[in-house]
C-alpha cells in the first residue's frame, strides 16, 4: 500500500502598506504551498514582491490568489460579477502574481481562489467556470486548487483541468460540502488540539466530515491553512506533526486531472 502524502498550503501576502497581517514567515516554515494575495482583496505590490521572495527561498509552491475588489471587507463580502467580468479579474490578478514571483526568480504553479468569490464559486457552477476559464486563457497548465466536493471540483474535471481538492483545517463544513460561513458560531476552528486530529481522521479515511457528523467522501490533495487566523503558525505546526506522526508525508500536490 503506498504511503500516503498531502500538501498543506496557507493564504499569504495579505499585508498592505504598514499594516500587518498573519506570520507569513512562521508559516513559510511548516506549509508546501502558499497562495499570495494579488493586491486586490489584500495585499500590495511590495507585500507581493517580499512574500514571493519568501516563498522561492523556502523552495514553497507560489499560488495567485486572486479575490473580490473590496479592501475594506477584505474580499470576504459578496458581490455580483457578469462571468465575462469575474474572468478578467482572475486573468488581471493572475498577470500580476505571475511576473512579482519571475522577478524573485520563481513560477507560479497553482491559483485558488479567495473568501466570497471561491465560496460564490463553490455553489455557483457558471461563476466557478468563468473564472476558471480565464486562469486558463493566461496559463493553461496551471493547476486549480478547487474546494472539495463543491461546484469548483465539478467544473475544472468537466474542464479537463490540472487541479488540486482542498480541505480545511480550521473551518467547519456544511452536509453539502461547503464551508459555514464565517459569521456563524463554531465556523472557525481555533483549537489546535481540535483541528490536528480532526484532519488526520479526514486524510486518513478519504472524507469531509461536516459540524453534523455527516462524513462525504473526497480527494484530498491539501490542507488548507488560513493566515489570518489568530492561532495559525500553532495550528500549521500542530496539524503538520499530527500528519507526519501518522505516518502521512507532506509534500506539494502534483495537480493531477
């Protein structure tokens, strides 16, 4: 039986100007993958030059992690976007990480979407398309880190394309799939000692298990993180030890279709 392996990515980048957001350099340290903020959502064009840095010397897959136009609300609010608009904003923010990260002498390999438009995305077959399609139109190898179970993971296999099914560690599911929203209680998982065990049971049994119960069989090909969680350097380390203490490696997804 061959040994089994998961990447574990984390959200990045996601500092503007003085003001600081999460430990991109403790997290750098533990996670394979990382998804840098395009300037959009969160971030700017000197957080991205200094995280791509990081990345490449810490040998880190590089992810653009293109969001919604809303600073104030940190792309976590929705907002309604024509298919042919969400797909120009994918390839805008996708153009932009591409070059900061050749200009620190890396590629970027993967992009996931961030906060309300992945979770619109995640329900919504024509918008998940959409901006699919235009990360495509830029790079056609780039790989998709699609949520499992969800509208993502259906369109890029109805796609063809390379992608990656992520699952969460500090965030509570729904029976379907998706992720309870954020301003629900108990959506967040906070508690390292919760969150390490609960992924080890999900790679090892192939399964989302949902705030019910309810277990839904997936593909697992990475962890999720979240940066800006207040606990996340202590969650990654902790999820990271509980993994490999499982006899389960950690590396970066290879994106197969």
């Amino acid at each position: 039986m061959s040994k089994l392996r998961v990447d574990l990515n984390a959200d990045m980048g996601e500092s503007f100007g003085p003001w600081k957001m999460g430990n991109d350099e403790a997290l750098l340290e533990v996670i394979s993958s990382t998804n840098i903020a395009c300037g959009v959502h969160a971030g700017d064009w000197d957080v991205m030059a200094r995280t791509m840095k990081m990345a490449v010397s810490q040998n880190v897959g590089i992810g653009a992690h293109p969001g919604l136009p809303d600073l104030q609300g940190f792309g976590r609010r929705n907002m309604a976007l024509p298919p042919e608009s969400a797909a120009n904003l994918v390839r805008w923010q996708l153009g932009a990480a591409q070059g900061m990260a050749k200009a620190a002498g890396g590629s970027v390999r993967h992009l996931k979407l961030h906060g309300a438009i992945a979770n619109m995305a995640s329900r919504d077959e024509e918008l998940a398309r959409a901006c699919y399609t235009g990360a495509l139109s830029v790079d056609p190898k780039i790989i998709l880190v699609v949520l499992a179970g969800t509208a993502q993971q259906r369109v890029a296999e109805a796609i063809g394309a390379r992608m990656a099914c992520e699952i969460f560690a500090d965030r509570a599911y729904h029976d379907d799939a998706t992720l309870v929203d954020r301003s629900q209680p108990h959506a967040l998982i906070h508690d390292a000692s919760i969150a390490a065990p609960r992924i080890v049971e999900m790679v090892r049994e192939g399964v989302i298990i949902a705030e019910s119960g309810k277990r839904i069989p997936t593909r697992i090909d990475t962890i999720c993180l979240h940066g800006d969680n207040p606990g996340a350097v202590a969650i990654a380390q902790q999820v990271r030890r509980a993994l490999e203490d499982a006899d389960i490696e950690v590396q970066q997804f290879e994106g197969g279709r």
